[in-house]
C-alpha cells in the first residue's frame, strides 16, 4: 500500500484512504489493483522475457482497459528494472531529474517498488510517493516530478499512454526543490 513523506515535514500519510485523499489534493490519481492475481512465478521477478511481459498485460487487462477507457489512454507496455538491467544507473540519472510531460505520467506497480516525487501545492512543496505491488498512479501533464527506485532496486510496472511516442520528458528547473 502506498506511503507518503512530505518533504518539508517529514509527516508520513499511510492508509488506502488517507493517501488517496491527499493525492486527490494534489490531482494526482491513485488506485489500487489486486496483485495478487499475478501468477506467483513472476511476483518476484525483474528480469522478464517478451512473453512474460505479455502475461503481465494479459492478467491486468481488465484494469488496464478500465483506466485507459477512463482517461483517454491509447498505449501501454511494461518496463521492468532491477541491477540485472542494463545501464540501470545512467537510466536512474535520466529518471532522477525533476520534468514533466505533456500527458499524464501513468505506473501501475506489479512488482517491486519505487518512489514518484511530486510537486505538490505551495502549501506543501515536495511530497514523495512511495509505492509497492497494486499501486496505480498517474502524475498529471505539466506537474514537475521525478521517479526512482527504493532501496530494493527492483520493480515492474504498466505504463499507459495517450501518446503512442511514449515516455517524453521536458526538464524542469526548479531551484526550491532539493533532494533529500
């Protein structure tokens, strides 16, 4: 289940409930999808073969449909990162630059974890999102933010498109934001 840390207080936001109030806030999305129903073979996998990332696809593609159907999204695929992917930390660099895109930036964690941090209002600055297995997010067009791994190393996760150029990320400067 999905955790927030706001940066400037260090507060922690736990709880299905809670998180999602807080992000609806924010006007990010947050839902969760039952990982459980991905074959136990490939929960703890990060290495995937095209065809298991195909069976990734084929199990959530009810969910997948829904949100796409939802929110106007043409295109998703999978990625999956681990240390056993090439390049990892030079692919971490590029993730860890705060941007924004001119869609919405869509995960749906099957495996692992991973950290969005995220913009939020004046009020509350910087806010990380941590998320496991099950956990949907969608970061809206134009709001800066970044990704990355949590100390595991290891997710996978669907990411939808409206665009079907895929992942496009514009740098965003912002001198307020400091990493922590």
């Amino acid at each position: 289940m999905a955790e927030i840390r706001i940066r400037n207080t260090n507060e922690r936001i736990s709880g299905e409930a809670n998180v999602k109030a807080f992000l609806d806030k924010q006007e990010v999305l947050y839902e969760h999808w039952n990982a459980d129903k991905l074959p136990a073979e490939l929960q703890g996998k990060f290495s995937l073969t095209d065809e298991e990332k195909s069976q990734i696809l084929v199990t959530f593609d009810e969910e997948i449909r829904d949100l796409a159907s939802r929110r106007g999204y043409q295109t998703w695929d999978i990625v999956a990162l681990s240390d056993a992917t090439p390049n990892l930390d030079e692919l971490l660099k590029k993730f860890e630059q705060v941007h924004t895109h001119t869609e919405d930036e869509v995960r749906a964690i099957t495996a692992g974890k991973g950290i969005f941090i995220i913009k939020g209002t004046d009020d509350v600055g910087y806010f990380d999102v941590e998320l496991e297995a099950g956990d949907v997010i969608s970061v809206p067009e134009h709001k800066p933010h970044f990704f990355t791994l949590m100390e595991n190393r290891q997710i996978v996760a669907v990411r939808l498109f409206i665009e079907t150029e895929g992942w496009i990320a514009h740098p965003f400067e912002d001198p307020t934001f400091q990493k922590a």
